[in-house]
C-alpha cells in the first residue's frame, strides 16, 4: 500500500516538473540576440533610412526623364457694365468692307460684334532634358552615396544593438551565478551553525560571529536575486517576450578561452560611412558649379481652345488648335553668387568628412588594439585568478574543518569565507569581462 503511494506521488512531481519544463522557453545567445535585433527601434529606423535614401536616388534620377504637364480651364466673361447681358464690342461701319457679310450694318450705325460668354482652354507641354553639363548626373552621384551611408549606418547600428544584446544577456547569466554563488556563501555560514550548535555550549563570540555573517549574507543573497530578476526583466523587455514567461539562459560562461591573435583592423562601417560622406559633398560641389552652364532641353506643347455664347454650344463648332516642337537652350546669367557659395559649402563640408575619417581610422584602429590586448590580458590572469580560487576553497575547507573540530574561531572561518566569496564574484567578473572583449572586437571589426 506505501508503494503504490510512493508511486502515486513520485508520478505526480515527474509530470508537473515535466509540465513547468515545457512552460519555461530555452534562451541560447544566438536566439536572444537575434530577437533583440527583431525588436531593435534602432534597427527598424536605420532600415527606414534605407528605403528612404533609396526614394531620394530615384526622386533624382526621374529628372532624367520627360515630364508631361497638362492643363484645363473654363472661364465665363462677365460684362462689368450690365452683368446681365453678353460682352461685346462696337465697330464703325467704315470697318464694314473688312468684315463678313454677317457683320455688316447698311445703315451706318456702328457694327456690334458680342464676345463669347464661355471660353475653353486644354493643352499638354512636354520637356526632355538633353544635356545638362553635370547638373544630374552628380546629383544622381551624390544620392548613391548617400544609400551606401545609410547602408553602412545600418550596419554600424546593427553591430551596436548585438553588443548590447550579448551584453544583456551574459549580465542575465552573471546575476544567475552571482545568486547560486551568494546561496551557497549562506549555506555553509548556516551549516557552520549547525555545526557549532551540534557541540553542545558554544563559545559566545563564535555564535554571536556566525549570526552576523550569517544576516550580512541573507542581504548579499537578497540583493543578488532582486539583481538577477531586474536583469530578466530587462532581458525580456529588449527581447520582446511576454513578463510572465519563465525563461532558462542556456549558455554557459566558458571555462576556457582561446588565443585570439587577430590582424589588424581593415575596416569599419564608420570608415564607409565617412567615405561616402566625402564622395556625396564632392559629387554635390560638381553639381553646384554645373548651374553656371547651361541646360540643353526639347520641348513640345499642343493647345486647344473653344469658344461659345452658351455652354452647350461651345463645341458645336471646331474650336482652335495649335501646336509646336523645339529646342531650348536655358543659360543662366546671374544669380548673386548662389552657386559659387553653394559649391564651397559643399567642398568644406567635403574636407571636413576627411578629416573625421582621418581622426576615425586612428580612434578606431586604437580602440580595436586596445581590446585584443585586454582579452589576451585578461585570459592570461584567468589561469592564475583559477589557482587563487581553488587554493582559498581549500583554505576555506581547512578552517571548516578545524572550525568543527573546535581548533579555530569563527573569525578565522569567517575571513576564510568571505576570501573565497570574492574570488569566486572576481572569477565570474572575470570571464564576464573577456566575453565582452571578443564582443568589442566584433563589433570593431567583425
């Protein structure tokens, strides 16, 4: 009967442990960056930028092109003098032999010829630049530039937002290892008591020692759990998954790091921004000194007109037509020295993206050593950090020991611990620091 129990109740907890299992979502490094970056508001505006520098290259590249322009307008002619009547004009009768038979007045008064009420107007225009001495073609030069600046600012972003993701998730990983690390500290502080209890009557000091250290690492404990859930929160927040999902980091901090011993660096998504930067004022300074010459153009226009007393007669007869094909050349004269200032604006702003990059490839090329140098330093102290711990967890082990047996205080046990709660938080800090420095080096020249 207590076996069936037994049974009864082990297979209970199996299926609710395996139940809370599946609610928990697995979070490797790659899967949390890779959806902080689906998140990213930066990322989403640099994408933005994208599409937005290549609707400037084709807003202009359509001046390439003909353009068509059609008009159409209606008017009705109003006499000032007497609203009521229709517009018109007299004529002396001497004008009688230049005029048509239906206009003529025999008795000499002078001749009334009415204007028409209702006037049509349509017509189309049609332009085709020819050859505009550089005016487009570096504009159009200057634009591309401009969609490989936002390419490479989307790449610099892109960059930017995996460091931080990476970063955000190893500081997850850290508080969860601080938390077992400062658990652990409180154990064995609360075992040591035990211990001392187990012996019958304590030493005073000994028991009044152990009780504070053993509140000191209640508050160390605390800490690091309210640290550890505001760094999940976090997590989840730049992640974009819901507060009340449990998730479990999978990866681990390496125990070992390997060599790294990385060329210098070639290139950097500033570096090509700041390039571009030079290629699009300069293409614009051309551009700018191409308005002194002149534009070659063909244009064509065609244009109807019609004319009636009433509106629905305006059509009954054939209204005007008229039409014409040809070439304009558009020279510009004066201007009050828009384009020469126009262009040197542009050729300043040139040689100043010069000398950032300039200043750039030297701030960059530094910073990117200065990372491979700190992760080969701080890999090489990590062996010797290792050895300390190891030989404080013995030292610590000794004075447990002896702490037991009644041959030392609690302040000797006490110093033994907290000597091997400091090395195991550096060690942790440690291999936090070098993860961060292979990440500064891909981001740096990745």
């Amino acid at each position: 009967m207590h076996k069936v129990k037994y049974r009864l109740v082990f297979g209970l907890v199996c299926a609710c442990t395996a139940f809370g299992g599946a609610d928990a979502m697995n979070l490797s490094l790659d899967e949390a960056v890779e959806k902080i970056v689906a998140e990213s508001q930066d990322v989403k505006k640099a994408d933005a930028n994208v599409k937005k520098a290549q609707a400037q290259l084709s807003a202009a590249n359509s001046n390439r092109w003909f353009k068509i322009d059609g008009t159409a307008s209606y008017m009705n002619m109003i006499n000032v003098e007497n609203p009521s009547k229709s517009t018109g004009i007299d004529l002396p009768a001497a004008f009688g032999g230049l005029l048509s038979e239906n206009m003529k007045d025999s008795s000499g008064q002078p001749i009334h010829i009415e204007i028409p009420d209702n006037i049509f107007m349509a017509g189309v225009s049609v332009s085709q630049p020819i050859y505009t001495f550089g005016k487009i073609g570096n504009a159009v030069k200057s634009v591309k530039s401009a969609i490989k600046m936002s390419e490479s600012s989307r790449e610099l972003t892109l960059r930017e937002v995996r460091y931080s993701a990476a970063n955000v998730y190893w500081t997850a990983k850290m508080t969860d290892d601080i938390v077992k690390i400062a658990k652990a500290d409180l154990d064995a502080a609360r075992a040591a008591r035990s211990s001392l209890a187990s012996v019958g009557r304590a030493n005073r000091i000994n028991l009044v020692k152990i009780e504070s250290d053993i509140a000191s690492k209640e508050i160390n404990l605390s800490d690091a759990e309210f640290n550890r859930d505001t760094a999940y929160r976090m997590l989840k927040i730049l992640a974009g998954i819901d507060m009340d999902e449990e998730i479990t980091l999978t990866d681990n901090f390496p125990k070992t790091f390997g060599d790294l011993s990385a060329g210098g660096l070639k290139n950097n998504p500033e570096w090509d921004i700041l390039n571009q930067q030079v290629r699009m004022y300069e293409a614009k300074a051309k551009s700018s000194r191409a308005e002194y010459l002149p534009t070659l153009a063909a244009t064509a226009s065609y244009n109807f007109m019609s004319m009636g007393k009433e509106i629905d007669t305006m059509f009954d007869e054939k209204g005007s037509q008229s039409a014409y094909w040809g070439v304009a050349l558009q020279v510009p004269i004066f201007s009050g020295g828009l384009h020469r200032a126009n262009a040197t604006m542009d050729a300043m702003d040139a040689e100043a993206a010069r000398q950032d990059l300039d200043k750039s490839k030297k701030m960059k090329t530094e910073e990117y050593d200065t990372a491979i140098k700190k992760y080969n330093h701080l890999r090489g102290n990590l062996a010797t950090l290792e050895n300390a711990r190891n030989l404080a967890s013995k030292a610590y082990q000794f004075s447990t020991e002896r702490f037991a047996a009644g041959q030392t205080s609690a302040i000797e046990l006490a110093e033994a611990s907290a000597g091997l709660y400091q090395l195991d938080m550096a060690l942790l800090n440690a291999k936090y620091n070098i993860l961060m420095a292979a990440e500064s080096i891909k981001k740096l020249g990745e």
